[in-house]
C-alpha cells in the first residue's frame, strides 16, 4: 500500500511536470495545468465508477484492472468481501445447525424482546403452544391468554418456573421458564410435564390416603394397649411386647402425622393469612418442651424482645421444634444446645441452632432435606426420627421465602441456620 502510493505520487508528479513543459513551450501554462488536472479527475472518476460497478455486481471473482492505488485498492476490497462471505457461509452454517438442534427437542424456545413480542421460535413451539411462524413480531400474550402468565412475564424474579394446564387439555401441564439475556431479551422454555405432575398427584393422594387408612386401626391398637395397661398387672412375658407394641405404634402414629403435615405443606396455598409472630415466646415455649423431653441436656436462647416474623405460627412452631429437637437427638448427653437469633447484614434474620453433637459428613449434608433421608438409620430408630423432620423445615422455610443453611464438623458439632428475608421480618416496639 505504500509503494502504490508512491507510485501514485510519481505518477501526478510527471503528469505535473509534462503539463508544465507543455505549458511554457505554448505559452498557455495555466490552460495545460487545467487540462491535466481535467485529465487526472476523469481518470479518478472512471476509477470509482468501475469501483461502483463492481460493488454492486457482488463478483469477487471479477476485480476491476487497474494499478497503483487503485489496484491495491481493489485487491484489499476484495479479500475484505472474500472474507465477509467466507463469515456469512460460516455464521448461515451455525444458524442452521442451531435451528437442526432446536427443532430436534421436544421443549419449545420462544425469543423474545424486552416487549415480549416473539422473534423466533422453534418447531416445539407449534406443537406445544400452538404458535406458527407468522407469529413472529405480536406479543406471546395474545397467544397464551392466562392472567398468570401474564404476571409472570411482568414479575421481576423467574428463578421459580410457572406450572398452567393448557386450554385444549385439561390434564396437561406446561412449565414456562423465562431467562434473560443481552439487552433485556428472553429465553422462554417450555415443556411438557404432565407425566411428572400425574407421578406427583399420584403420590400425593398415596400419601394421604395411606396416611388416612392406617390411622384408623393405630387408634385401634393404641386404645388396646391403652386398657391393657390399666388392667390388672400382666404376667411378666407380656409386658416387654406390649412396651414395644406400644413404642413402634406410637412411631408409625409420629411417622403418619410427619407425613400428613408434609402433604398439607405440598397442597395448600401459600396464600394464606400472614400474622406478627413474636419470636421469643414461639421459641422459649419450644426450648422449654424440649427440655422437659430430655433431661440429659440444656437449651441456651438468644432471642432479642423485639424480633418478630410475618407469617404462619402453627408452620413456624414445626420448623423450629424439628430443629431443636434434632440439635438434641444428636447431641452428646450433659452439652448445651444454643438458639441464637439475629439479623444479618441485608435485613433478614438468621435463627441459628448450634449443638456441639456428633457432627454430620460433608457428602450427606446436601440430602439431609430429603425425604427418609438418614446419615446414621440405627441412631434415627433409637431417637425415634421418620426422616421427615428436615423435609418439613425445609418446605416451611420455602413458604416463609426463606432457606435452610447447614454447617457442620466431625466430632465438632453443627449449625442449622434457618434464614429469612428482610420482607418477613418485623421489629416489635418493646417500650
């Protein structure tokens, strides 16, 4: 590029020069500047006129003659647009790869702008939502007509996926998944879950109605055992089956109540009506039954007056007494078990309950909230545990926007830290 435009300046330095030799032998020096300057111009103008044509023809192939600077410049436009279709080629293969993998999933992807109107969608989406390809550019809330999605789309969290029947099947269920991404644009995903929602519907009514079934004949036998106890005293051979009669029908009363209380957490609304709850007292009335169970140790609360959280007392009072109650069952005989309670640093509260017990495994702590999930099962028979008390903490929180923490060591002990946000927590006036 360069020594073209040198070659370019030798080039008008001449044409200057001749024009000037030409114009003092004829004495019309001014008149010949002009001519080779009129040359010169044409020369340029003929140059891009060839330069308009050829870019308008979109032959690569077919570059202009020319030299100097202006075929350098025809060279260097020519690899730059080598290179463009060369992108083009390989940017139409990716698009069309993307669109082969799309179309091959059975979930449906809708694009959408910040307006959330519909940009592209994929082959899924025709079957499960109905959309076709004339779609494009109206707002999918014209197509899918539920105030619910409607919200959705509007609200500013989606972490939580959206779950609605379809209008053509009843029994249908569809799971919407909006994901952001680049400037304010979103990734709706949708998919097919009716199997999964019957399987859980399916346990669901297991639960209950199994939980319903064997509470009859429970109270049945507990009322025998009951009058077997007060009659006259029994022979001794009699009276250790009947003590374990009685502790494993009162184990498998504790396991139907664990599971009716889950399944109520499962089904009912979230909706229900919030009030103040003072923790102190919740909390103290529950250390104080604790210790009654156990005497072999003793609870420590830390609880300011004026904590307060919005929501459901009879919930609340179950997380927390599962929690306490935990801390003690694993727990070495003669050690304290503290309940802290204090606000973190964006707002929320923080109830903590330390125990200084066994400690659990790092590899079981992300299964401790699993339903019959058990670190040690001969321990959890000796304390009576159904594997369901965590479960049920963990759904309470959930439906206070809250979240259970654990934190533990080997023969240290461990923290369960049950954390609440700063829209669930109240300050009470204690004056």
């Amino acid at each position: 590029m360069h020594n073209d435009f040198h070659l370019e300046i030798r080039r008008l330095t001449f044409l200057f020069i001749i024009c000037l030799i030409a114009g003092l032998m004829m004495d019309e020096l001014m008149n010949v500047l002009l001519l080779g300057a009129a040359l010169y111009i044409t020369w340029t103008l003929f140059q891009i006129r060839q330069l308009e044509h050829w870019l308008q023809s979109h032959k690569v192939s077919h570059i202009p003659d020319a030299s100097g600077i202006w075929g350098n410049i025809f060279d260097h436009l020519s690899r730059h647009k080598k290179r463009e279709i060369s992108e083009k080629k390989r940017l139409k293969k990716v698009i069309m790869r993307v669109e082969t993998m799309t179309a091959a999933l059975n979930d449906a992807i809708v694009l959408l702008d910040e307006e959330y109107t519909i940009t592209w969608l994929n082959k899924a989406s025709r079957n499960l939502l109905d959309l076709k390809k004339n779609d494009v550019g109206h707002p999918i809330h014209n197509f899918i007509r539920n105030p619910l999605f409607l919200e959705y789309l509007e609200a500013d969290n989606h972490d939580i996926p959206l779950v609605l029947p379809t209008s053509n099947h009843v029994e249908q269920r569809l799971e919407f998944r909006l994901n952001h991404f680049g400037e304010n644009e979103g990734l709706l995903i949708v998919r097919d879950i009716t199997r999964l929602y019957r399987l859980e519907q399916m346990r669901k009514d297991f639960v209950a109605n199994v939980s319903h079934e064997l509470r009859t004949p429970l109270t049945v036998i507990m009322g025998y055992i009951e009058t077997l106890d007060d009659t006259q005293p029994l022979d001794a051979c009699w009276q250790k089956p009947l003590q374990q009669i009685h502790q494993q029908a009162t184990r498998m009363t504790t396991l139907i109540n664990d599971l009716t209380a889950l399944s109520k957490l499962e089904t009912e609304s979230t909706s229900q009506t919030s009030q103040t709850i003072p923790l102190k007292p919740l909390l103290q009335m529950i250390c104080d039954a604790t210790e009654t169970i156990s005497d072999q140790h003793s609870i420590e609360l830390e609880c300011g007056e004026s904590f307060a959280l919005i929501g459901h007392e009879r919930e609340l009072h179950s997380a927390f007494s599962n929690l306490i109650i935990n801390a003690i069952n694993y727990s070495r005989q003669q050690k304290v078990v503290r309940v802290n309670v204090s606000l973190n640093f964006t707002g929320g509260l923080d109830i903590k309950v330390i125990d200084k017990g066994i400690g659990i495994e790092q590899q079981h702590i992300r299964r401790l909230t699993e339903r019959f999930y058990r670190v040690d099962s001969s321990r959890s028979l000796e304390t009576g545990g159904t594997g369901l008390g965590l479960a049920i903490t963990k759904h309470v929180l959930v439906r206070h926007n809250g979240r259970l923490h654990i934190r533990s060591r080997i023969n240290q002990g461990s923290t369960f830290t049950a954390i609440f946000p700063k829209e669930r927590v109240k300050m009470l006036n204690t004056d």
